[in-house]
C-alpha cells in the first residue's frame, strides 16, 4: 500500500491547467486595458510640458540675446510639415536654424495670438529686453485632438513670460 500511494502522488501533474492559465491571462488583459488610457495620458501632458518649457527657455534666451548684444531680437515659430519649430535670430535676419519640437505636438491656432506673417509667429524683444508689437500667446496642444493644452504668455510689455494651462489658455 506504500509503494502505490508513492506512485499515485507522482502520477499527477505539475503546472497550472488550462483554465488557470486563461483566468490569469484575463486578469493581466483587464490590468492592461485599464493601464493604457492612464500611460498615453501621461505621455501626452509629459511631451506637452516639456515642449511648453522649450519654447519658455527659448523666448527667454532670444530676451537675453537681446539684452547681451544691445539689439533687437526676434523669436519665431512655425509649423513646418506638421511638425512644429521655433528659431531665435536678430530682428534684421531671418531665421536659418529651427529646432524642433516633439512630432506629437502642434499649434492650437485657434488660441495663439503672437503676430503672424507668412506662416511664422514672433515675439520682437527690444535691446533692452522689452517686447517690441503686441503681445500674445502660443498654445500648443496634442496633434490628434485631446483636450489638454499649454502655453506660453507674454504678458507685459517689459517682457515678462508665464505658462499656463487647459482652461487658462484661452
């Protein structure tokens, strides 16, 4: 009677069933299928926060430039195939060097209101760092729709620059 029950309890098999297999799988699809809204959602505000930021550093810098060299400076952007990019340069030349921003990201045209001519928006800083025109705002949004936004504001005419978001934008 030993010796069978030593070869009944090895007969059994090892692992996990089928239907232990499928229930497992169903949780991990449930898991995932809550997870990806919540992800692209975090790489939406994370690609558009990082794309506020590198325009803000950039007006910043066309301000100093304009400070440092005692001349007018001009920070311009565009949407250039679908992609947007920005330029920092003097006042008298046109922009050469464009840096790009991520592909997801565009130009909510309905709610940028920086002076626009051929296509480019700009903010003039004067040699003393003062905006030059008028002022206004670039609001970037998602490419494919979505309702989050960010944008950046020049608020006075001394040249003070501030961010906003979603609802603040308009």
């Amino acid at each position: 009677m030993v010796i069978l029950i030593f070869f009944h309890r090895h007969r059994h098999p090892r692992g996990f069933t089928l239907l232990e297999m499928m229930i497992v799988l169903f949780i991990i699809g449930v898991l995932v299928a809550i997870a990806i809204p919540t992800w692209n959602e975090f790489l939406n505000n994370y690609r558009l926060n990082t794309s506020m930021n590198e325009i803000l550093v950039g007006m910043r810098q066309t301000q100093v430039q304009a400070i440092n060299t005692r001349k007018d400076w001009r920070f311009s952007i565009r949407e250039a195939g679908g992609i947007v990019q920005w330029s920092s340069h003097p006042d008298s030349i046109s922009p050469q060097l464009w840096s790009s921003l991520d592909r997801t990201i565009a130009i909510d045209s309905t709610r940028t209101t920086l002076p626009q001519t051929s296509g480019i928006r700009r903010v003039e800083f004067g040699f003393q760092g003062q905006i030059n025109g008028q002022l206004g705002r670039v609001t970037l949004r998602i490419q494919n729709g979505g309702a989050p936004r960010r944008c950046v504001v020049v608020s006075t005419l001394l040249g003070v620059l501030r961010t906003a978001t979603n609802e603040h934008c308009n």
